[in-house]
DNA sequence: GGAAGACACTTGACAAAGTATAGCACTATG
DNA sequence: CATAGTGCTATACTTTGTCAAGTGTCTTCC
C-alpha cells in the first residue's frame, strides 16, 4: 500500500496527536508535572492500562519524562520534555478554536450555537 | 463520575479533534473540495465505512458541508464550512511542531529519526 | 456494442483499541 | 486497626475501526 509516500511530517504530527487522550494527556501536563493517577483524573478518566500504553509511547516519542521518585511506595512524576511543551501553541490554537465555535454557554445571546457536541 | 464537569471548550475541541482520521480529514479539505473516494484517498487509506461515519459526525457539528450534485452517477463533493477553514491555526501550529519536531529528512542524511511513529 | 472501471456508498465478519475491575506491596491518616 | 491513596499490571469485556465485497448507474476504452 502507498503508506510510506513522500515523508510528510504534518501527516505524523496528527498521527501522533490524534491517539486517544494523547491531547488531554499534554494538555494536563502544561501545568505543571503530575503523577500517575493524577494525571489520569486529570485527563478526564483515562483507565490505568490506556494511559501507560500512551505514556510509555510519548516517553519514547520523547514529548515527556518520567521520573520515578521511590519505587516502594510507589512515586512518579511525568513532566513534558521540550518537544511537549512546545505543543502548547497546539492546544492553544485549539482552545481558541474550540471557544470560538463550541463554547453555546458563553455567548448564547447573540450567537447560534453552530456545534454541538455529546 | 465527573465526566461531565464544568462544560470545557477546550476538552470539547480535543475530544472532537482527536477522532482517527478527522484532522487528516481536515487537512485534506482546507486544499480545497474533494469527493468522496478522492477525499479517502487523500487522507491516506481511510476505509469508506469509517469515512463516511466521520463524514457525518463533521457535518452534523457544522465542520463541513456536503453537496451532492448527482446521485446516479453518484457524484457527492465535501468541503469545509466557516468553522471548519477556522481549524487552519490548528493544522498550522500542528505544521510547525511536526517540522520542527519530527521532520528529519530535511536537514540531515541521518536515518534514525528522534521520533519514530507507527 | 460490450467489458471494465469509477463513483458514493452499504453491509457484515472480524481485529484492534480502549475500558472496567481487581489486585499488589506499601504508607499515611484517622 | 481500617481506610484510602500510591503506580502500575492482569484479565475479561465492550466499543471502535478495518477489510473485502457488493450495489446501480454512468463513462471510457477497445
């Protein structure tokens, strides 16, 4: 199959990010480092077996570290690396997006609520 | 559960965003209308059943419109409504990071890239 | 004129991805 | 002492996406 056409590093960026919870996961993080758990309630929910599978691939895709603070009790800490947070200009422009087409609760008077979601 | 906290725009951008295929979607339409094959085949093999269902979801939230110009022959054309085009800063910002974070077959013969995907 | 291919889908079997739940060894709190 | 919390792992289950094939009509090629 023509998978492997001209390298095209837009087409791997969105690969990487459209991954589930992938975005939360950033989003979470550009505040500031967390823990395991914590970082799950942070995403919204993630399940534990979701969330190492992505984690242990965004550690290998180098957007964040883990750092183990003691093994027993257990205690981790996961920051984003550069290449992380520069995705803040990603979640930026998402979060502009998203303000402007589906925040219906904030500017209900004068604008119809062209999306909904749910 | 708190699944449904107070509304978050932001959480709500990603969660539509981050469905497979959608922002390859996008991208493939902010160069212009496309038909349904040729739109499946840009974005890079998507399979027409999950295409379509894609293709509905974006419609139904306003993200783009379809116009069907004859059903036999079928000949249906997608494109991009206002909030759609709207996600350029999206796919930029994504543009720019992927370039300065993935993209390494640009400026040097080395083969191993720093982030390997898929 | 007849076969082949394109178009926009649809269907149904299947595989992959994600989820729920429980559990481990341990500490801190009440 | 019991309960809740830590970072994970294992198992079973559900949701989601994929593949292959088919539909009806038109266009293109020979």
């Amino acid at each position: 199959m023509d998978a492997e056409r001209e390298y095209c590093p837009v087409h791997e960026a969105i690969q990487v990010l459209q991954a589930k919870w992938t975005m939360h996961i950033v989003r979470a993080l550009l505040d500031g480092p967390l823990g395991f758990n914590e970082l799950g309630r942070a995403v919204g929910g993630c399940n534990p077996a979701t969330l190492k599978v992505r984690l242990d691939h965004l550690e290998e895709l180098g957007l964040l570290r883990r750092t183990v603070h003691s093994q027993m009790p257990p205690r981790t800490s996961y920051e984003l690396a550069p290449a992380g947070v520069d995705l803040q200009r990603v979640i930026d422009a998402i979060d502009a997006w998203g303000r402007e087409h589906l925040d219906v609760a904030a500017g209900e008077a004068d604008e119809e609520p062209s999306l909904a979601v749910g």
